[in-house]
C-alpha cells in the first residue's frame, strides 16, 4: 500500500481523493447539525394616515449561513488547492529533468540528475541519467577515433611531401604539394574542431570591447585592414569559446573581402555583435548551409580563397555553448554580415 502511494499517480489521486472526502463530510456534517428555526410571522401595527391601525404580516428569513453556500464554499476551496498541489506534483520532476536537458546541451559534463522522488520521476531521472552517460561516452569515443585518424595521417604526408622534392617535374611538384597542403590544413581543422566540441569552459566575467579591440589591433599589426565601433559592458561568457567564433568570423571575412569592421550595439537584454564584410556575399538560401561542417560554396566564396569548411561551424557552436544565436545578412551595398546575439544572463 505504501508502495501504490508512492508513484506520481498515487499521490496525486490520494491528495484529490482527501480534498473530496473532506468536502463532503463537512456538507454532511453542516447539514445535519445545523437547525435553523422555524419560520414564523409576526404581526406589527402600522399607524395609518387616519389614525387607526392595521395589522402587517413580517415573515422570518432564514439565515444565508444556514444553506449550501458554506460546505460549496469549502468544496469550492478545497478542490482548488487540491487542483494547485496536484499540478505542482506532476510539473515538478518536469521542470527538474527540463533544466538538466539545456543543462546537457551546454556541457555534456553536467552533474547528473537527482534520483529522488515519486518513482516515475525516480525512473525518468535514472533513464535521463543513463542516456547522459552513453551520450558522452559516444562523443569521446568519436572524438578518440577522428582525432588518431587524423594524427596518424601525419606521418605519411610528411613523407610524401619529402619524397616531393625528388620530383624533377616543377609543375607537378607544386600540383601534388597543393593537394598536401590542403590534405594538412583539413586535418588541421578537424582536430581543431574536435577540440572546440571537447571543450568545457566556466563562466567569467569578460570585458568583450576590449577583446575585440585587441583583435582588431592583432588583425592591423599583420597587414589586414580591420575596424571597430560601438561600446559595450562587461558581459559573463566563455572566454577562450567567444575569441574562438570571433577569430573565426574576422578570418572568414578578411579571406573574402580583404577588409572587416567590427560593431558593438549593447542592449540591457543581449549584446549583438556583427563582423561586417563588403565581399561577393553568399546567396541567401545558402545562409543556413555555410554553417554545416566541410560544406564549401562555389564561384568566388570557395575553398579556392581558401579554408576547409570548418570555420563558420565552429564560430556558430562557440555562440550557442553561450546562449546566444549566430546567423548571416546581406551588407547593405553588398558583402555579407555575420550577426551574433549574446544574452545578458
């Protein structure tokens, strides 16, 4: 019996079933102690405009205690608190494993998720908890697998491209070192994005126009022509997570246009911030499909300008491990604009 009570169901019908039985015992009871006396008239004398007396019949009302509104009342009251408790039992264990979804969406390292409570929550917490753990064991595994592939792939393109140099044919030569280049350069990219989806980082407190001022500067000291604009407050992110999509949004717009600028529009809800090119621009049904791994546009925004694919995946993922939104416009007057949304929470 104790078991039956202890499900989400039982306690939820034993909290209605209270409620109820409470309701109508008090009905019960009102009714059969309560003893309203007897109606009866009585009779007043009226004085007349002629002096004599009339006779004016006053009937006794019963009081309105004396009726249903007392025990309705109760049941009334009781039934919404009952009502209350109960949707507060079933969304509960809801609202518990809702939090510690969008807690595994930002860090599969997460703690796992209390087993306490009626057993369906017990159950839906242990199955949650379970599948955290295949989840993050399947993501490291993959990770383990791409990244020795990758490293192991080191070692016979470092001999090719020594072996290339016995090649007496110079076109040929610099045909095939090409082709290794951008073997390596892929490589390069994977690993670096197996280690942007490996990385768990803590919350700080970031001074974000200073970051990007220093990016700007770093840009300028190499030759490249970057600007910035725009002020805004400290904001809490992931400080290596937001360098990373920035670094990745600058280069991307640097290797198509030649040119960056940089704006900061603070709100006291998010901070936007966009890298702005005036490039060839990308199509706008291929905004979304630029942000897919490997994925290469063709004519003049193609790994021909250079880059694997990897670049803008990577920047978007960054964003979203902080909350935010990562997503392409038009420039007007041409170019295209990469706009990032960072919630102040």
């Amino acid at each position: 019996m104790r078991n039956a009570f202890n499900t989400l169901f039982g306690r939820l019908f034993g909290v209605l079933l209270v409620a109820i039985v409470l309701a109508h015992a008090l009905a019960i009871f009102w009714f059969h102690h309560y003893d309203p006396p007897p109606p009866r008239s009585t009779a007043a004398l009226v004085e007349q405009a002629d002096g004599s007396l009339m006779s004016k019949q006053h009937e006794h009302r019963r009081p309105w205690f004396g009726g249903p509104v007392v025990p309705l009342t109760f049941q009334f009251i009781s039934l919404i608190i009952a009502a209350w408790y109960g949707a507060k039992l079933l969304s509960r264990p809801i609202q518990r494993l809702s939090a510690a979804a969008e807690r595994l969406s930002v860090d599969l390292n997460s703690p796992p998720l209390d087993e306490s409570g009626p057993q369906e929550a017990r159950q839906a917490a242990s199955t949650f908890n379970m599948m955290q753990k295949r989840i993050r064991e399947q993501v490291t595994q993959r990770a383990r697998m791409l990244g020795a592939v990758s490293h192991d792939l080191r070692t016979p393109l470092s001999r090719l491209k020594l072996r290339l140099e016995q090649i007496e044919d110079t076109q040929l030569q610099g045909q095939m070192r090409q082709d290794l280049d951008d073997m390596i350069g892929m490589l390069d990219a994977t690993l670096s994005y197996l280690h942007e989806q490996r990385t768990s980082e803590t919350r700080h407190w970031l001074d974000v126009q200073a970051l990007v001022e220093s990016l700007s500067e770093n840009a300028q000291d190499r030759g490249s022509h970057v600007q910035c604009s725009g002020q805004c407050a400290p904001l809490q992110v992931q400080p290596m997570a937001l360098r990373s999509s920035l670094n990745n949004l600058i280069d991307n717009a640097l290797r198509y246009a030649g040119t960056a600028h940089i704006d900061l529009a603070d709100s006291p809800q998010a901070l936007v911030v966009r890298v702005i090119d005036h490039g060839p621009g990308i199509a706008v049904e291929k905004h979304e499909a630029v942000f897919e791994p490997f994925f290469r546009l063709e004519g003049s925004r193609n790994r021909n300008s250079g880059g694997v694919g990897l670049g803008m995946t990577i920047a978007r993922e960054a964003v979203e491990r902080l909350g935010g939104k990562l997503s392409l416009e038009e420039t007007p007057g041409g170019g295209l604009t990469a706009v990032m949304w960072l919630p102040r929470v």
